[in-house]
C-alpha cells in the first residue's frame, strides 16, 4: 500500500501537462524513480554564481525565475507552477543563463542531469511530444510579452500578464477547481511579483490594482488576486 506522502506526490504528476498521455500505473512508476529535492521557501536554489547543467522538473510549489541588475534590483521573468520542466539543459534548448532561481512556496523538485533526461523523458515518444509543445507555446508567450512591453501601456500590460497567469494556472491544474463560477479565477501573486514581471514600480502596479477592483474587474487578497470579469479583462488587455 502506498504512503500519503507517495500517493500525494504521484498525484501531481498526474496533474502535469507533460505526462498527461500516460497512464497511471506509467506514472506511478516514473515517479518512483526520478530523483527528488525538497526545497524551502525563499531558498535560492540556482544561481549564476554555481551554473551546472541540469533540468528541474517542479513536482509541486512555486518558483520564480529573475534577474539581477547591478544596483541590485531583480526582474521577475517568469513565475513557475507545478508540472513545468526549465533549468540550464542544452538538449532541450533550456537555459537559465544569467538567471536566479528562487523557491517561492516550499517546492518539491525532480533535478536531472543529461543522463536522467534522456531516461525519464526523451527515451518515451509521448513525453517529447509534450516537451516539444511545452518548448514551443514558451516561444510565443515570450515573443507575445516582448511585444507587450513594446507597445502596450501598463493597464494593458497588467491585464494581458493576469490573464496569463491565470492561463497556466488553469493548465497546470486541470483538476482543480478554484470557483463555483468558472469565470472566477484566483490567482497567486503579490503587488512586488507583479511589479517585478512587468518591470514597473510597485507603486504604479498598486494604483492600476486598485482601479481594475474599483471597476469590479478584480478582487484583491493577501498574496491572490480573484479575476471577476475575464471578459473585461481580455478586452483591456488588446488595447
């Protein structure tokens, strides 16, 4: 009979995009064998500083990838749920180069080298398939969000990044349901987490916060933010 703790962890597995055309008793056993790393909130797992090749599978918490200006300042690139792969993995065309990477929840990560890769992931055709398009909608989430920075103002800016988020949160969550009504959707996220993926001050990101929820497009909570009115969101986010 399985552990909690085991049983627990498989489930997340299941959960994950990647593996979703396997089937249980494959899970169970891919989990059994991939090695895990128990890290604590806030720890900085990954640096510049100590670069190594290696690709995390984040089974369960959230992470953020960021950069760090010379003054000190850091920019949030992207903030990572459970069931994403990223780390510094030529053979996968992952690279983390110049990046940190923190834990912002306590999180449960599978760290594999080049050998651990080509056993758990490439050696099975359906999981390629999924890395293949995982690799790709990343392509264009980044081009979209160059684009974004280019040439939308903030309110825009803030409401295409919320979406977004809400987005991969419903991906990575398949089974989940954060609302009765599903155009309620919560999202985890601070003023500063935001501020840092959008590159605006904080204080600017507060002010636009504040007039989505005066416009009920929004509720806001310690650490969440409840999207009320997709509809309206999506159509500010064009503009």
């Amino acid at each position: 009979m399985k552990s909690n703790s085991l049983f627990n962890e498989q489930i997340y597995l299941q959960d994950a995009e990647l593996f979703q055309d396997l089937t249980a008793a494959e899970i169970d056993a891919l989990g059994e064998q991939m090695p895990v790393k128990e890290v604590g909130s806030g720890t900085v797992f990954y640096s510049p500083e100590h670069p190594t090749e290696v690709l995390l599978f984040l089974k369960k918490g959230r992470v953020r990838l960021f950069y760090l200006s010379a003054g000190g300042k850091a920019f949030t690139t992207a903030t990572l749920e459970s069931g994403t792969f990223f780390g510094e993995m030529t053979l996968l065309g992952q690279s983390l180069y110049g990046k940190y990477a923190e834990a912002v929840t306590p999180c449960t990560l599978c760290v594999m080298s080049r050998d651990d890769v080509k056993t758990f992931f490439l050696s099975d055709l359906r999981i390629s398939y999924r890395i293949v398009e995982s690799l790709s909608k990343r392509l264009a989430e980044t081009e979209q969000r160059l684009a974004d920075f280019a040439f939308k103002q903030v309110p825009a800016r803030l409401a295409a990044l919320l979406l977004s988020l809400a987005d991969k949160k419903s991906v990575n969550n398949q089974n989940e349901s954060v609302s009765s009504d599903p155009a309620f959707v919560e999202i985890a996220c601070t003023h500063e987490e935001l501020s840092q993926m959008t590159g605006v001050h904080r204080e600017t990101i507060t002010r636009v916060l504040n007039n989505f929820r005066t416009n009920g497009l929004i509720e806001l909570h310690r650490g969440k933010i409840v999207l009320l009115d997709v509809k309206a969101l999506t159509e500010l986010s064009i503009v």
